[in-house]
C-alpha cells in the first residue's frame, strides 16, 4: 500500500468536509490494495454546528445549551439518511431529534 496514494484519494474525497468529523471505513488487502467508503458526520456534530455551539449540556435535562428547529432536523435527517437505520424521513428526523435533546438542545417549530 502506497501511503501517499491514499492520502491524496482520501483528501480528495473529503476536501468538502474539511474541519468536520469524518467516519471512513478503510480496508486493506493482502496485496496491500485498499478501499475506503466515507460516512455522513455524526449526527452531534452537525447538531453543534447547526445550533452554533461548542459543545453539547452535561446535564441535558435541566441545562439547555440551545435551540434547534424542526427544518435544520430535517436538512441533518436528509443528509444522515444512507447512514441511518431508519425506514422513512420521519423517522430519521426523530431519531436525529432524539439526540438534539441527549445533547441539551431544544426542539422548537
């Protein structure tokens, strides 16, 4: 495996996502070939930068850290879809809406 052969594939294909948190699933053959598939970011991560904050509530029920609304969980939801076990978009909002509120962040219209 050519390490600089993959630095310049891996850095062409997350030039757009540059400053984000980046799931890859690398795979590495015998004869030292290679594939990798990027993931969406996480869903908390996206959250943070939709929300404008640095880091999420430690005690999310009592403390909010800020406010999402249902628009900006669909736009995470759209883009978190391939990644996400969830059967429709609605069920990717509330999964994604889920971890808004983990994260102390509340949920408005």
């Amino acid at each position: 495996m050519n390490i600089m052969e993959f630095v310049k594939q891996f850095n062409a294909k997350t030039a757009q996502a540059q400053g984000m948190t980046t799931p890859v699933v690398v795979t590495i053959f015998k004869d030292r070939t290679f594939t990798f598939v990027t993931k969406t970011p996480p869903a908390a991560v996206l959250l943070k930068k939709e929300a404008g904050i640095e880091k999420g509530s430690p005690t999310s029920n009592r403390q909010k850290v800020g406010k999402v609304t249902r628009a900006q969980l669909k736009k995470i939801a759209e883009l978190k879809m391939p990644d996400l076990n969830a059967n429709d978009l609605d069920a990717a909002i509330k999964m994604v809406a889920g971890t808004a509120r983990s994260m102390g962040l509340e949920v408005v219209d």
